[in-house]
C-alpha cells in the first residue's frame, strides 16, 4: 500500500479533501499577507493616519454595514 493510500485510509477522508482543505489554507494566508500588507501602507501613509486620527477624535460613532 502506498504513503498515500495509507495516509488517506489512516485518515479517512478523499484525497479532494484534503487537496481542498490545502487550498483553502493557502487562499485564507494569501488573504491575510494582503490585509497586513494594506495595513503597512495605510500606516505608512501621513495623510491616511491624520485622517483617522480626526474622524476618532470627533466622538462620533461610526457604524459597519
């Protein structure tokens, strides 16, 4: 018996299964390394930090539809 016949009865789930759960991994990381990179630029950027600081300090709320 092979590694991954092995490994899949081992398991017991369809080698689809876990090649989706694999890309579904990989998607969820591309997806992160892009917010995180959003997020270095935005700190980065003097315009887009002193407006926030101004939209935070005008003690309003702001609401996420």
């Amino acid at each position: 018996m092979s590694f991954v016949a092995h490994t899949q009865k081992e398991l017991k789930t369809s080698l689809s299964t876990i090649s989706q759960e694999a890309l579904e991994s990989s998607l969820e990381k591309k997806e992160l390394q892009k917010w995180e990179r959003g997020a270095l630029l935005a700190s980065q950027n003097e315009e887009y930090m002193q407006t926030t600081k101004e939209i935070g300090n005008l003690g309003t709320q702001l609401y996420d539809y």
